[in-house]
C-alpha cells in the first residue's frame, strides 16, 4: 500500500502532469477521472490516448483507469462550467465557473476507491498560486481534508492517506517546466497535443500550447504559462 498511488486524472495539463509525477515516484499508479456534467467533458476522452503514449517505464507500473460519475455534483451546480452560459465573475468575487465543493467531494470519492484498491498515496492536480481564487484549491483546504479523511475513513496509523498536491506552489510555466524535467521534452509535446484545459471544450484549433478556444479563462492561463515557458521563466 506504501508504493500505491491514485491520481485524480481529468485528461488536463495539470493532472497529465501530476500522473507524470506519480509514476516517477511510486510503484503501482491507478487513475481516476469524474463525469458530473461538465461541458469540457472531452477532457476525459484525452484520457486514454495520453495514458497509452507514456514511456515504456511508466506504462509498467500504470494501472487500471477509472471514471465515476457524479451526476448530483452538476445538477446543484449552476456554473458556466455546468451550464451553457458566459463565463464572467460572480457577486462572490470568484468566477462562474467555480463549481462550489468539487474538490472535496473528488478527494472524499477518490479515498473511497483508494481504500478500496489498497492505495494510501492519492495525487491532485489542485493548485494555489495559478487559480481562480477557487477556495476548494488553497493547501489548508486539502490538509483539513487529509485530516478528516483520515479520521472518517480510519485505514490505520501505518496505512493513512497522504494527499499530494506537487502544483500547489507551481504557476503554470513551472508546471510546463516540471513536466519537461519529468518526461524530457517529448511528455512536453504529448501534453501540448493530446490534453484538454479550455472550458468551453473546444477541441479544434490547435495552437503552439494546445488545443481549445483561445479565449476562455483556462486557455489564456495555459497560453500566458507557456509562452513563460518558452521564454525561459
């Protein structure tokens, strides 16, 4: 169980990156994607392409892909990432797309399947520094989490789950950066083409980052990312 590893996989730049991490670490490493309604929904079809081109090494000690369907989520959310709508800001102060307690409940199921498979180690792809202002992604909200899963759950003192979060820190040139010191620059290029960020799930026009459409608030934080990246940072 100490060198097993589920990465909470949405087919996205971050998690494509976070799975790359994982398998440079652990021994065994399950995925697990979430279909609760998101327009972007093709990001979990870019699953399957990006897992089948990882290097030989990785591929041995990749496991089974899960995906769990969390309806309920997107019928409570009324978001532009839920609904065909504009994305704009909120009188919240945070952006329609913020989908209210999606991480928590993706780190509660994601435990669940973890205990289940005999995996301690759970791997996201939530991040603090690039956001949206998402509260769901700041590092204390995973630490309370870590604690009350721990807690609820109760695999035991030896075997807790440790959630992982190797962007939290990262903006999104370093995450380009860590995917280049991770897989060398041909992991760079699969997760250019083969991964899905843009909100609107448009899956066209390829440009030098990606695919998407250009606009939205996830492909400008892509491209600014990369065009840093490029530039050296």
């Amino acid at each position: 169980m100490d060198d097993g590893a589920l990465v909470l996989f949405s087919g996205g730049q971050d998690s494509a990156t976070c799975l790359a991490w994982a398998l440079n670490r652990f021994g065994r490493v399950e995925t697990l994607g979430f279909d609760y309604g998101q327009r972007h929904r093709v990001e979990l079809d870019c699953r399957a392409e990006f897992r089948a081109g990882l290097k030989p090494e990785w591929q041995a000690r990749l496991g089974p892909d899960h995906t769990l369907a969390l309806d309920a989520l997107g019928a409570v959310s009324d978001t532009a990432l839920t609904r065909e709508t504009e994305i704009s800001m909120g009188e919240s102060g945070l952006p329609n797309t913020f989908v209210p307690g999606r991480n928590i409940v993706f780190l509660t199921f994601a435990a669940a399947l973890a205990y289940r498979r005999g995996l301690r180690h759970i791997v996201g792809g939530m991040c603090e520094t690039d956001y949206s202002g998402y509260p769901d992604c700041r590092d204390d909200t995973i630490k309370a989490l870590q604690v009350a899963l721990n807690l609820g759950i109760d695999p035991g003192e030896k075997k807790r789950f440790v959630l992982h979060t190797p962007l939290m820190w990262l903006d999104k040139a370093q995450t380009w950066k860590l995917a280049e010191d991770l897989g060398g620059p041909a992991l760079v290029a699969d997760i250019a083409e083969k991964t899905h960020t843009c909100y609107l799930g448009e899956r066209g026009t390829r440009h030098e980052w990606g695919h998407g459409c250009g606009t939205c608030p996830a492909c400008a934080l892509r491209a600014r990312g990369w065009m840093a990246y490029r530039s050296g940072c």
